[in-house]
C-alpha cells in the first residue's frame, strides 16, 4: 500500500527533473535540490488546485 500511495509524487518529480541524475553531489547538495524539487511540486500542485489568486488568499490567510 504505501508503495503504491508514494510512488506517484515521486514518479512525477523524477520525471519532471528529467528522469536522470542530480546535478550536485554529496549528500547534503543532493537533498538541498531534491527539497527545491518538492517545494516546486507541491506550488505547482497548489495553483493547479486553487489558481494563483486562491493560494495567495490561502498564505494571507494563513500568515498573516
């Protein structure tokens, strides 16, 4: 189940990063980009859901 629940968003992202490699290396550059990767995800996910001016209302919202 959770293979199948967590493999989509990273499917997706992996293929949306050209289903190659990292450009950095080391650990630590390795997660810097794939965390730069996510964040991209999950914004386009959330325009694609709400629209830009939605989530904006939604981060006023919710920040102030």
């Amino acid at each position: 189940m959770r293979k199948q629940t967590v493999e989509h968003p990273f499917g997706t992202i992996k293929m949306w990063m050209g289903a190659t490699h990292f450009l950095m290396r080391k650990f630590k550059n390795v997660s810097t980009e794939m965390s730069l990767h996510i964040l991209a995800y999950n914004l386009k996910r959330m325009i694609s859901i709400w629209g830009t001016t939605g989530l904006i209302f939604q981060l006023q919202e919710q920040y102030g």
